[in-house]
C-alpha cells in the first residue's frame, strides 16, 4: 500500500491536474467507478488504477497495466471530488482526427466554438450520448477535451461519442464538403428552431455564452437559429441550448 504523499506516483497523479502536463505525458485523470468502467468499455487503456479500499463501496473488476492501493490520507491528495468512491485512474486518451472521419448518410453532429468551462463540455457529451448524435466537434477549443471536470459532467459518455478537436476553419470546410448544414445559433436573420428542417445532414453550432458564435461562423452559416424566450432572460446555458435543438433534431428524424 502507498502511504506515502511524496511517493513518486502519487506526486505524478498531483502534476497530472495540470492540462500542460496531461498533453506533455498523454494521460488523463478520470476518478469514479462509472466513469472508468465506461472509459474501458471505450476502449481507453488503464495505465494505472489507484484504489483506496476505505472508500471502495463494492469489489471492483477493471483491467488495469497496474493496480496501486493507496491509503486514505494519499487518494485525498490525488482525488478531485468530494464523495468519490475509491477509485481514480490515469489512462491514455484516444484521440481521432477530423479529416478521417466518415459519418453516415444525413449525420447529426453538434459543434462548440471555443468551449472554455469543461462542465459545458461534459453536459453537452451527456446530450450527444442520449441522444446518439454522429459526432461533436470542438472548433477552436479553449479547453482540453479530456479535462477531468468535463468527464466528470459527462459522466463518462465523453468517451462515448466520437470527439474531434479543429480550427473552426478547418470544420467548416469539413461540414461543407460533406453537404451538411450549418445551422447557428445568432440572434440576427434567425428562423425559430421548431421551424428548421434537421431531417438531412446538419451541424448544429453553439458559441460561447459570453460572446455567442464568431464572425467566421456567422458567415459560413446556411439558416441561423433562435429560441424564442418568453420571460426576461434573453439567454439559455448553452449545454440546455443545445439539447433543446438537438432533440428537436430527433423528433424530426424518427420517421426517417
């Protein structure tokens, strides 16, 4: 058992909640039973897995390269959240690149500008998992993908979905040359979204909730969205933004 704080693991999983360190080592840090064994079940390997067993609420069963109990004192150290469960693994992600992604026919596909807090990241991912869209893809992301709170938010879906990170330049030549959409979320020329026709292959574009999307979007954007707001907010968060659309998306898609 590790007891130790300063053992050499344990200090290693403390610099791994740096996302400059993640990216330089390629590891991620995803703590909890159900994200893990999702992770696995993704395909993402398990480099090592620390199990704290004053915390383990039942016997678990995930392949890992190495297992290190530790003690209570040192997963507190390691651990991001409160309540967790014992369980808390570094694994190595998987990355895809966009260019080699080939999506089905009439692909529904959810796209994030610049995308800083990774709880939006994660509930969006919650979003595109229930309601099976083809991809998400982060244009111009501000946050790594595999940020331990946006696979927290996710609970573990984030490794679900296919996931690809691009300029927004390079997505949008991407979504044209595959004759999909482009449908914005912008206040100005907008159509109600209920009035949208999702049936055919569509991209739906959120931005920030601070600026909204940018010019470049605004430019390569076929029809630009809009829920109506009937009370005296003007805005929607934008992972609830985005679920409204894309379910709508599904509704329209269930006779196809």
């Amino acid at each position: 058992m590790i007891t130790s704080k300063s053992n050499p693991k344990i200090k290693n999983v403390v610099k791994l909640q740096k996302s400059s360190e993640r990216r330089e080592q390629n590891r991620i840090i995803i703590e909890g039973r159900r994200e893990i064994e999702r992770a696995v079940a993704c395909g993402f390997v398990v480099d090592t897995l620390f199990i704290c067993n004053e915390l383990l609420r039942e016997s678990v069963c995930i392949n890992a390269n190495v297992t290190e109990e530790v003690s209570l004192e040192v997963f507190e150290k390691i651990a991001y959240r409160e309540g967790s469960d014992g369980l808390l693994a570094v694994a190595i992600p998987k990355y895809s690149e966009l260019k080699d992604f080939r999506p089905k026919k009439n692909p529904l596909i959810i796209v994030l500008e610049t995308v800083e807090k990774p709880g939006n990241l994660g509930a969006v991912m919650r979003t595109a998992d229930a309601a099976g869209v083809d991809a998400v893809i982060i244009a111009d992301p501000r946050t790594d993908l595999f940020n331990p709170n946006a696979i927290r938010a996710s609970i573990g879906t984030i490794f679900s979905v296919p996931l690809f990170a691009c300029s927004s330049k390079e997505c949008i030549k991407w979504l044209k040359s595959n004759d999909i959409i482009i449908y914005c979320t912008y206040l100005k020329a907008s159509i109600d979204y209920l009035d949208a026709d999702f049936r055919q292959g569509s991209a739906i574009v959120m931005g920030t909730e601070a600026t909204g999307i940018s010019d470049i979007w605004v430019e390569a954007a076929d029809q630009n969205l809009i829920i109506p707001m009937n009370g005296i907010a003007d805005s929607l968060n934008v992972s609830v933004t985005t679920a409204i659309v894309v379910f709508e998306a599904i509704r329209q898609r269930r006779c196809l």
